[in-house]
C-alpha cells in the first residue's frame, strides 16, 4: 500500500480564468492568505472581483466598506501588494503616475473562495459593475470632448473588466437584474464599437446583453445595434433597428436620441450609395442636435458627413460642408478638442476634391493623412477607404506599382477583419473599382503582380509611413 502512496500520479492543476493553476501555487496563495491579517485579508478577497488590473482608486471604489474603511485602504494595500500582487506598468501619455497592481491567478482563485464563504460576493461584484460602468461614461465623457485617443486607450485597458460587465450572466444574481447595467456599458462604449475597429466584439455583447433585458430597449441601445449592423456590412438589418429606435426615443421622449438617428440614417445612406438621401438626413441630424451634444457623433462629423455625400457630385457645396464644420467646431466648442475620427473622414473630402481639381500631389497628402489617422484610432474601414482612394490617386498619377501595394494590403486587412460576407461601402467600392479598372489587366502581368504580393505582406503601417 505504502508503495502504491508513493507512486501515485501527482494531482492535475486546474484552467482558472484562462491560465493553468497547480495544486502547488494553490497551496503556496493559501499559506500567503493565512499571514495576513484580518483588513488584508478582506482586501484580498474583494480584489479578487477585479478581472484586470486596477488602481488606488479603483480599489477605493470597489472594496471600501463599513468594515474596510475608504481612508484605510491605502495603507492596506501597500501591505497587501507584496503578499498578493505584481505591480503593472500600463500608464499611458498622460495619466498621474499612481502605482497599478495585478492579482495572479492562484492568489485570486484563493480570494474568490473566500469571499464566497464569507457572503461578501454579490454585494462585492455590484459595487464593480457600478464602477465599471462609471469608467465607461467616463471614457465616453474623453470622447466627446475630443480626448479621443485617451477615450480609446482607457477603455482598452480596462477592457477586461468592463467586458466582465457587459455579460450579466456571470454576476451572482439573475441575468436579469444586472442586464441594464450591461446595456448601458456597452452603449457607452459605443466609439470603441464603432470608430475604434472592435465592431464584431460591440456587436456580440450589445446582443447578448439586450437579449437578457426584461424591458424595452432604449432609443440608444437600438441606435449603437443598428450602427453596428451597418458597420458590419448589413445595411439591411440596420433599417429595422432604426425604425424601433426611432418610436423608441418618441416614446420615450428622448429628444437627443432623435439626432443621432438622423445621423445614422444618412451615414446608411451614403453606405447604399444614395448620396441625396444621405446629404437631406445629415443636414436633419444638425438641425436636432444640440449646441455641444453630449454622446455620440459630434456635429462635426455631420458636416464632414455631408461633405463626403456632396463630394463628387458637387464639390463646392462640399467644400462649404467642411468650412462650415470647422466654424461650428471653433464656435460652439471652444475648450473642446478635435474630432480626430470626422477630422480623418475630412481629410478623404479633401482628397476628393483636391483630385478633381487636378492637384493629384495634394490629394495625395490628404489621402495619405486620412489613412494614418484612421490607423492611429484603429478603423479599418476608413484605413481601408483611405488607402483605396490614395490608390486610385496614385494610379492617376502613373505610379501603378505604388498603387499595387496599396490595394494588397487593403485586400489582407479586410479579409482579417471582416467576415467573408462583409460587403464595403458604396462610397468606398466605387473607389476600389476605378483603381481595379486602370490595373486589371497589368495586375496579370508579373511585375504589378508582384507589388500586389509584396504590399500584402508589408501590410498597411508600414506603407502609410513610408506612402
């Protein structure tokens, strides 16, 4: 028998929160917990909600408690942090330099255990949510006051948990009741969705969270469905989800709702290519919107929306779309900054018209500007129109090879990004198909055959730094 003991097979670790956890570290976490004290000890429970990594403050808002002090945390975690933490360096540009910690994996399965004999977990996991949807109005607040790229990085990093948020079934309580909560995350995280290159994610959990509501959607949850319906290349899917959300801001008198749907409306008319549609709704959509809307598209962006449905059928009326956005900006927002997601669209206007003025090294530039905006912010459907149109520009301008390039790279974004039923834009295949009709038959020839491939493999950062 004692043989038959010593030669038993050791245990099998465990796949907690994606990541492999022995029986040993389990067991190390434990003897860990046990020589803390009584407030570490409830520190270290609570943090284990967190699914990332977190801040003093975070901490404060989450974990402070009759029994856990907000003035006591401080000192708590300083104690805490070597038992049970690793410090993390994720500061962006910016950002007051405060130390950021991150819970292991085995430290937080030890945590979570005993926050659950406790009784603390539900109350614990409420108090994240709240704050989780805090930090994504607070991000949506960055956006909208033209701090896009701090918008977009603080939701990335905190992605982790904000995801954790908008997926109600894994709160311990009924889907149900934290289903609102999910909804207005995700809807607050609507530019991360729709300008920052994470449609297909927006899209899953914006569904997922609305099928698990017991009321009727709100005018904007149905607003950012219907967006990211049109962003995935479903344009008619979109027009259902905008009909409901239309009776749902009547309905609910949300007047606001009511230009962003106009907006919505003419950006899916430019998609299908109806460019009078498209130029009578944007013009709707700034004659219902407020001075300095507080979410959503800013009304720079309906100027420069107009502009690209007037740009090649009337290029002076464009042209006047573009300087009367930069006026409305400098007027109504003065202590706002840019809108560098409409300022990257502006910049293809500018392409446009530049082009047909014959200024083909002009258009070039703007082209060349749009495309590395649009991949500073992570859109990769305006760094594909962009880069299709930077193509068509180049083939006028004879440098076919160039041209090549560009279009193979487009061609590996796309199918990496979008699913195989993904169709682009009106606006942007008619670019697409201009440079394709000057280049189909030298594209079978080996040498543009050969830049085709080459601008495949380079990808589109590195020929936007070197276009």
């Amino acid at each position: 028998m004692g043989s038959t003991e010593r030669r038993r097979p050791p245990e099998t670790g465990h796949i907690l929160w994606g990541e492999p956890v022995s029986p040993d570290q389990l067991a190390a976490a434990e003897r860990g917990y046990t020589r803390c004290g009584p407030a570490e000890r409830l520190l270290w429970e609570r943090l284990s909600v967190f699914e990332g990594a977190f801040g003093l403050e975070a901490v404060r808002e989450v974990c402070a408690s009759g029994t856990l002090p907000s003035a006591e945390i401080p000192a708590v975690l300083e104690r805490l942090a070597p038992l049970a933490l690793l410090p993390v360096d994720d500061l962006f540009d910016g950002e007051d330099p405060v130390p950021r910690h991150w819970m292991p994996p085995p430290m937080r399965a030890v945590g979570a255990r005993r926050l659950t004999r406790r009784g603390d977990r539900r109350a614990v996991v409420q108090h994240h949510r709240r704050w989780c949807l805090r930090l994504a109005r607070r991000a949506a607040d960055q956006w909208q006051a033209g701090r896009q790229l701090d918008a977009r990085d603080l939701a990335l990093r905190e992605l982790p948990d904000l995801a954790a948020a908008m997926d109600p079934t894994t709160a311990p309580l009924p889907p149900g009741d934290e289903a609102d909560t999910a909804v207005e995350t995700a809807v607050s995280l609507w530019f991360l969705w729709v300008a920052c290159g994470r449609t297909s994610e927006g899209r899953t959990r914006l569904r997922h969270a609305l099928s698990l509501r017991t009321g009727p959607p709100t005018a904007r949850a149905l607003w950012l469905a219907a967006f990211l319906e049109l962003e995935s290349g479903r344009p008619e899917d979109a027009d259902p989800l905008l009909v409901q959300a239309w009776a749902a801001a009547v309905r609910d008198g949300d007047d606001r709702a009511l230009g962003l749907l106009a907006h919505l409306r003419g950006a899916t008319a430019l998609y299908q290519g109806r460019a009078d549609a498209a130029a009578e709704a944007f013009r709707e959509a700034l004659a219902l919107m407020g001075e300095s809307p507080d979410f959503g598209p800013t009304r720079h962006a309906c100027w420069v929306g107009l502009a690209l449905a007037l740009c090649r059928t009337d290029p002076e009326a464009a042209q006047e779309a573009l300087d009367r956005g930069d006026t409305d900006r400098g007027s109504r927002w003065p202590r706002a900054g840019r809108d560098l997601f409409a300022d990257a669209w502006a910049h293809v206007v500018r392409a446009e018209l530049a082009a047909w003025d014959g200024e083909l090294e002009r258009a070039a530039q703007h082209a060349r500007r749009a495309l590395r905006e649009h991949l500073r912010l992570g859109s990769p459907a305006g760094a594909a129109a962009a880069a299709e149109l930077l193509a068509q520009i180049r083939v006028s301008a004879g440098r076919r090879d160039a041209a090549a390039h560009l279009l193979g790279a487009v061609d590996v974004l796309r199918t990496s990004v979008f699913d195989m039923a993904y169709r682009p834009a009106e606006f942007c295949a008619v670019t697409r198909a201009r440079s394709e009709s000057a280049l189909r038959t030298l594209l079978d020839g080996a040498e543009l055959r050969g830049a085709y491939e080459e601008g495949a493999r380079r990808g589109l950062f590195t020929l936007a730094a070197e276009a």
